[in-house]
C-alpha cells in the first residue's frame, strides 16, 4: 500500500537564513557522523548552470551509513551493502537530488523543492519511494503546496514536526539526538527563543519546508515494515538536522554564501580525509576544530566589517 505523509517543519528564521543555516548544518553534521570506516565521501562539488535549475551548485557524495540500519534489515541485505550515492543540484529555492544505494543494487532519484524524487531497485523492482520539498514563508498552515490531487489528499498524512520537542525514538538515536533546550534557548545574536508552546504563531520572521514522502514496498512479509521504518527514518532526519539549523544559529547568522562555500571546500577535504584512512579520535577532535574554528573566524569578519 502506498503511504503518502508531509512532514511540516516551521522554522524561526527567513527564508534567506534557512539557505545558509541549511548549508552550515549538512557541513557540520557530515563532519560529525563521518570516521574512517563511515560518512561523507565528496567526489564532487561544483557550480552549475541549465535551462531546467538555472544557476546552482552540483554536489555527488557517497554516504558509508552501515551502523544505522536496523537489524531486521540487515537479513534483506548485509551491511556492508548498505551504500547510498547522492547526487544533488542545489538552485536554491530549488534542489533535484538523486542517490543510489548499493542493494542489490538500488537506486534513489530524489526532487527537492518542486522536483519529484524516484527509487528504483532492480532486486526489488517495485520498490519506489519519493520526497518532494517546498519552501515557504509562513509558518506552516498552508494547504496542498505540492499540487496534489483529491485521490493523494485522501490518502496523504500530515505531521507538523516541532523542533522545540524532545521525543525521542529507535531513529532518533540511530541517527543522533542533539541537546538542545529550546525551552531555555536564547541566541545571543539574533535574541530568538526561546521555543515555548505555541511559538510557531507568535515568531517572526518564520518559515517552513513542507516535504512529502511518498513511499511502495508492494511486497509481502516485510513490504509495509520497510514503508514505516524509511517515514520513521525520514521524520528523525527532518527533526534533528532542522533542531541543528536553529541550534547552531549563532555559528552561521551573518556568514555570506562565499563564506559558507569556502567553508565547505574546506569541509570536504576533511570528510575525503576521514573516510579515505583510519584515524585517530584525536585526529577527528583536531579537524572538527579546525571547522569551528574556520566558522568562527568567518563570523568575526562579518562582523568588524
């Protein structure tokens, strides 16, 4: 059975914030979950221009998540088949990404924004899952953003995700879980938080990504255990990057896009660094620093400018 769910995700920042915040966060949370046996591998990072996306940043990444799967997965497919390709163009607003994960193997397309995304699996020839994503700036009362029609609205299940919250779950941890407080929360630079019960009426500026997970496992024994355990994935993503983003707000608030695109050539000669050999944990204290330490000094240029 095809499930269809939207994750709402209201944010306390513009729409032109969320481009950098969303940038600084997929930098520092690659640096953290990447080691010498997994993580982020860059192969390539590049602008690009089409007549589809216009002008953007073309980005193709392995992802090495074997420790993430869930054990009953891992009867399917072993672990170490458990590797993911992405390939994003990122014209932001708009971003297609596509991955590819090596089960036997498989297949990711994915569209963000306005785009579709599509998995195919040549084992699992039925298999389909995909995410769409719209930006807005409200704070997440808009209705049917991605077009859908009266059979998908029927179907579609709605979940407005609250960063402040800290529930956690079997993917929460699997993924991580950061320690932020929202309810104590107040950014030094910006004065936003704290998050109280019913902020998302009451902050400005506010925003929200909309993302639809569209997902068919039409396959008996363990098809709608798979459907839930991506939508559980997918949510636990959506809520711990998106409480990064905020978290980690007086990191980024004032860099300009060639700061953050400086930062992140920098950052990928880290993670290729990491994943390529085995290091020492004290090797990755040193390169995480360095990344703070190059952020931070980013930020003070900014501001004594």
């Amino acid at each position: 059975m095809v499930q269809i769910k939207e994750f709402r995700i209201v944010m306390p920042m513009s729409l032109e914030e969320y481009q950098i915040a969303q940038m600084y966060m997929v930098m520092k949370m690659q640096q953290q979950s990447t080691n010498g046996d997994e993580g982020v591998e860059v192969l390539e990072n590049r602008p690009f221009q089409d007549d589809v996306f216009g002008k953007g940043q073309y980005t193709s990444k392995v992802y090495r998540l074997q420790s993430k799967a869930p054990s009953w997965l891992t009867t399917i497919a072993p672990k170490d088949a458990l590797v993911m390709q992405e390939e994003a163009w990122n014209a932001y607003p708009g971003c297609k990404t596509g991955f590819c994960i090596n089960i036997y193997p498989s297949s990711v397309v994915c569209k963000w924004i306005s785009y579709f995304s599509v998995i195919k699996c040549p084992y699992f020839t039925k298999f389909c899952l995909t995410i769409e994503t719209v930006h807005r700036a409200d704070n997440g009362t808009s209705e049917n953003v991605h077009g859908l029609n009266e059979e998908q609205l029927a179907a579609r299940q709605v979940e407005i995700i609250d960063i402040a919250s800290a529930a956690t779950d079997y993917w929460s941890y699997a993924i991580g879980t950061s320690s932020f407080d929202f309810s104590k929360f107040k950014s030094a630079k910006t004065g936003r938080g704290p998050l109280l019960d019913g902020w998302q009426d009451n902050c400005n500026p506010v925003m929200t990504a909309y993302k639809l997970v569209t997902v068919d496992a039409p396959y008996w024994g363990f098809g709608y255990r798979l459907e839930q355990a991506l939508l559980a994935g997918e949510r636990a993503l959506f809520m711990e990057s998106h409480r990064n983003c905020f978290g980690w707000i007086d990191e980024w608030f004032g860099m300009t896009m060639q700061q953050i695109r400086e930062l992140e050539q920098q950052g990928d000669c880290l993670l290729n660094e990491k994943i390529s050999k085995p290091i020492l944990l004290t090797d990755a204290e040193d390169c995480e620093q360095s990344f703070s330490h190059n952020s931070e000094r980013h930020v003070q240029q900014v501001v004594h400018t």
